[in-house]
DNA sequence: CTGCCTCTTTGCGCTGGCGCAACGACGCCG
DNA sequence: CGGCGTCGTTGCGCCAGCGCAAAGAGGCAG
C-alpha cells in the first residue's frame, strides 16, 4: 500500500489527496488464476495493483490466446477501459494471490476532476503503453521468433528480475507456452530456442523458471548486434 | 479548420475556448512525401491534422518499414509524445499535400491545465489508439495473412472509404507494398491474395487503387464466418 | 508517340516455424 | 514411495509465406 504512493500514477499529488484518492478505493482479492475482469464485459471499473500480478490476455475467434502484458505492483490495469468505457479488451488473470484497488468509472472520473494531475499521469502511462506495444507491434511484423523471444526475456528482467548466484532469475512462473503467447510463437519453437540457448551457456532453465546467466549476450540476440555471444570478450 | 471544431478532440469545449485552443496553434503544410517528424526525433510537438493525411510508419533495425496508422483530418498524430515526451515513436509522412496544426509541449500543456476537457478528451483517444494496436497485435500473432490483409481492408474502408459504382472505393493511393507494410506480410503475398479475390469478384483493383465490390464477402474472410462467400444469399 | 519509371503479376524454389506424437522429467499428493 | 498430472523435449513431416527474377501494365513527361 505505502509502495503506491510512489507510483508515478499518484506523483505530484499532496498527501492528503492522495489518501483521499485512495480511500475512496475498494480493496480486493484476486486468487491465483482467477480473473479480475474478462475481455468482453463491459468496462465499469479501473484497477491497480497493490501486491501480486495480473496477466492481460486477449483471444482470438479461434481460441488462440495472447499476452499483452503483465501488471505489477502499482502499476494500472484497465486504464483505457475507463474513458472509451465500453468493454474490457482484455481479460485480467492474477498470477498468485493479488491485491487490486478498484475504482468505479464514477469514482474515477470525479476524482479525475477533483485533481486534475491525476489525468496527466495516465495520459503519460497511457503514452508509455502505447509506445510499447506499437513497438511489439513491429517486431511481430518484422523480427524472427528468436529475436522476439530474446527481447521478451529482457522486458521480464526488467520487470521481475532478481539477481541469484546463477545469473538473474525471472521471479515469476514462466512456461514455455507463457512465454510463447508473449511472443506469437508456438511452445515448441519456444522451447527449441531456449534448448539451444542452455546449450551455448546463455540461460539456464527448469519447468517454468528461468535464469539468465549472461544477460548480455541475450540482449545481443535481442538487438544483433555482431550476432554470437562471446564469454568473455568485452566491449 | 470548421471540421476541427466537431472532432472529438474538441467535443464540450466552450465556443470561445475552442477559438482560444485553435488560435494558439501554428499551421504547417507538408507537401506529398515530405515528414511532419520522424521517429527518434525529440518530441516537441503535438499535431493535429487539418487536411490531407498522414502515414505513420516505424522502422525496424533491418530497415524493414511497418505502417502504424493513418491519420486522417481532425485525427491526432504524436499524441503520446507531448506526454512521456521523450522522442517521437513513429515518422509522419504526407499522403498527398496535407495540412497540420502544430503546437508546442508547452503550449499543449497550457492549454490542457486551462482547459481540463481537452485532457479528458485525449484520454479518451489514446485509450482508443491503444485498445486498436492491441488488437492489431492479436491479429498479427494469431491470425493468417489473408485474413489480415481483408481486416486491413475492411479498416481502410472505414477511414477513406468511397461510394462508387463498382462498390467502395478507397480513396487514397494504396499500393500493394503499402498494404504489406499494414498487414506484416511481403508484397507479393499481398499482390497474390488480392489476385485471387479479383477472380472470386470480391474486389476490382489497379494501380495504386482497391475497390471493394463485395464488402460483406471480405469482412467474412476478415471475421471467418463461414468463410466462403456466395453472391447472393442472404444473412 | 515514345520512352521511362514505377507498380504489379506470376512462376519457382526454399525454409522458418508450425503441428503432432511420443517420450521424458519434475513435482505434488495421498 | 508410487502414481499422476503438468510441463518440457525432440524427431519428423509439412506448408504458408518469403525471396528473387523476369516479364507485363499503367501513367507521366517531353
């Protein structure tokens, strides 16, 4: 809870209008895999996660299923919901027992007139979301699957990365279908490429966890720079 | 410039404030090919288009290039820059002659601080923006390509679509590397794909120039209802 | 009318990545 | 500690779509 203070959605607002802002919030529970709203229903409240994850998800007319994005801790999820306001366009999966805040669209929209800096925080969240998935939006056009995995694994790093003696680890579960739904590939291509990265030393993996062992060789695949990754060449 | 007053983007601004926003703005035209700005500049402007269009484009490492959007008149281009403001994600280039209206961050933000609706509106847009590249990202990671190219389609009907006698045409220049650039696909796939619905009558084509002859067979294609399509059956 | 330039078409070969099946490994629960 | 359910691996075949080359087809300028 104090974490959400200093979340650049709340920067800028004093301190009694934060708390203000965040009474009127109410508090829920969302149990690992269940949801916190689904794709499709009609969009009456806008979240934010206190504690936990939330794996947006979207379906295709044949049951494919891809991952937009994870939600971390102080960081919004439904936000366009909330002004086009129409239905959710994504579903909201908890991964592990979650902490969300919910405001109803009421709510927020007066507290959206009551502090207005509030509305330039999300234009500039929003602004960031969609920068990056336009950026997405490009490698899926333009990039191979390996680059597109590689540059999954580096956004999970920054988003869940915890440095242990191996390397830095994904703090999360991630399977190879997890990770082939961020990335439009299927399982098995996701998990060939990751094989032979174990096999060059560059990640090291076990059921649904990875580490990796040496970051910048992955980021080199990510962006090519001079393809092969090299032990202990610097530069 | 009347049009501007009933875009969205201005919807519930008083007459005068809307003079007031307008007038505070700088008119540019950028000639047929020519850029409003381009991708990795630093964002310092925020543009709304008055008349003509513009193509927003990325580009990847390989120089691969990927079409965003159009943006046509009263539409907002580089809108999330005036926010996180750190360079712009894409390069604006003229379809055609096209007017702009330009303003400064600083002034953007003034006007937004002096005008609290403006803000609202914008989130709302952005939040549109967003929800359509999400669903164009599904598209992609899920979808074939002949699927796309008539989603592709079925939209820019929508944005330049024009009653014609041969069906609706879309009224801009569209080139099949265009349509590629839109879709993810290669040129001659989309060249390929096409050939095969002018035999089927689904549309006439030619240079640089699409008509549709048979909406409701591409949007059966676009959404897979039963996917074939017959000339005169109803439903 | 002629030439040129750009856009388009089509054939052909190739391959990245999919799709499936079978098997193997891990972890949990009783 | 044995069974089972989930997740991961790997071999094999296949095909959608790419990549290129070569040849049309408009349109525009002079």
């Amino acid at each position: 809870m104090e974490a959400l203070g200093s979340s650049p959605l709340f920067a800028g607002l004093a301190r009694e209008a934060l708390a203000a802002v965040l009474t009127a919030a109410h508090e829920r529970t969302v149990e690992d895999g269940e949801t916190a709203f689904r794709e499709g229903e009609p969009a009456d409240s806008f979240c934010v996660v206190a504690a936990g994850r939330l794996k947006l998800t979207q379906v295709g007319p044949e049951g494919h299923e891809v991952i937009l994005r994870f939600v971390g801790p102080g960081e919004a999820a439904a936000a366009l919901a909330a002004f086009d306001g129409t239905t959710y366009p994504a579903t909201a999966a908890a991964v592990g027992a979650t902490q969300v805040l919910v405001w109803s669209r009421a709510e927020l929209q007066a507290l959206l007139g009551r502090h207005p800096v509030l509305a330039l925080n999300l234009l500039r969240l929003l602004s960031e979301r969609l920068r990056e998935v336009q950026e997405r939006f490009r490698e899926l056009a333009t990039e191979r699957v390996a680059r597109r995995i590689a540059r999954a694994l580096v956004r999970l790093v920054r988003q869940a990365g915890r440095k242990v003696e191996e390397g830095v680890l994904i703090d999360m579960p991630l399977s190879r279908q997890t990770l082939a739904e961020m990335t439009g590939a299927t399982l098995f291509t996701v998990s060939r490429t990751l094989s032979e990265w174990e096999a060059q030393g560059i990640i090291r993996s076990g059921r649904e966890r990875v580490v990796i062992a040496r970051p910048h060789a992955l980021v080199a695949i990510a962006e090519d720079l001079p393809p092969a990754g090299e032990v202990k060449s610097s530069k």
